[in-house]
C-alpha cells in the first residue's frame, strides 16, 4: 500500500513540474482552472489518506508523512501557480484594455484623417468642375469671337477688298477689251 502512494505521489511531482513547465504558454484563466482543480483532487486525497490512516496504523502514518510532505510541496507549488494565473489574467485584462485604447485613438486618428480627405476630395472636385465650366465657357468664347472676327472679315471683304476686286476686274475687263478693239481694228 506504501509503494502505491509514494508512485502517486511521485507522479504529482512529475506532473507538477510539467505543469510549471508549460505555465507561461498558458492562458491564466486556464492556469487557475486547473490549479482549483488539483486542490480540489489534493484535498481529496488527503482525506482518504486519514481516513486510511485512521484505519491502517504504521503503514498508512509512514505513506501519510511522506504524502503529507508531497501535499506541502504541491500546495505551495499550486500557491505560486494560482498567484501567477492571477497576475497572468491581469496582466492581460490591463494589455487588453491598453490595446483596445490604442484603437480607439488609432480610429480617432483615421477618421480625421478620412474627413479631411474627403473634404480635399470634395474641394478638387469642385475645383475641377469649375475648371470645366471655365474651358467650356473659354471654348465657346472662342468660338464666338471666330464667328465675330470672320464675320467682320466678310464685312470688310464684302464692303471694301469685293468693290475694288470688282472694279479692278471691270478695269481689267475694259483693258481687254481696249485691246481686243484696237486689235482688231488694226
């Protein structure tokens, strides 16, 4: 019944150093979780162990001191894992709630950032319309000053360059003809 004992108390001693091996990959809820769970197991454990003390006489009191010994051990172990559990969910909670700020202001941030440029974009869209707005009224500027700088050419044309063309053909027309009668007069 010894042996028993001391092989169970030799494996929570093995499983209580991996245990605290792993607890810094683990998360603290889990690490409290399963520190309540052994203690819980412990207490269990120790008593059945009086009950069977109580029972068994030498045999049982020799595995008792040494379990008791164990249960000491792990009971202290369990101590430091529950407190770092705790500080682990703390630490936590407090990182949690300074990245959950951070955001916040990040977002703050962004928006203003966003509004301005949607402002900007909102300016150089009307920027850009007007700018439309002014080639389309200069094109049809331009064009109406080529209609009225062709038509005042046409005006003139029409009222001095045609008359003299005419009258210098007229002249012309007469020379020719001046010549055509001498011509054949002679």
């Amino acid at each position: 019944m010894s042996l028993f004992y001391a092989t169970n108390a030799n494996s929570m001693k093995q499983g209580k150093q991996e245990k605290m091996i792993k607890q810094d990959g683990l998360d603290g809820n889990v690490l409290e979780k399963n520190a309540k769970a052994f203690r819980l197991k412990l207490k269990e454990l120790t008593e059945e162990l009086e009950l069977k003390m109580t029972l068994g006489g030498m045999e049982a009191r020799d595995a008792w001191s040494k379990t008791k010994a164990i249960v000491n051990e792990v009971s202290h172990s369990l101590d430091d894992t529950e407190y770092r559990a705790k500080e682990l969910t703390d630490e936590g909670r407090v990182r949690w709630h300074l990245a959950v700020m951070d955001a916040k202001d990040t977002w703050k941030d962004l928006k203003e950032v966003l509004s301005e440029f949607s402002k900007d974009a909102k300016e150089v869209k009307t920027e850009m319309d007007t700018a439309r707005v002014q080639v389309h009224l200069a094109r049809l500027d331009a064009r109406d000053s080529i209609e009225k700088r062709k038509k005042s050419i046409e005006a003139r044309y029409e009222s001095n360059v045609k008359p003299k063309i005419n009258g210098f053909i007229s002249e012309l027309n007469q020379q020719i003809d001046n010549i055509k009668n001498e011509l054949t007069k002679s």
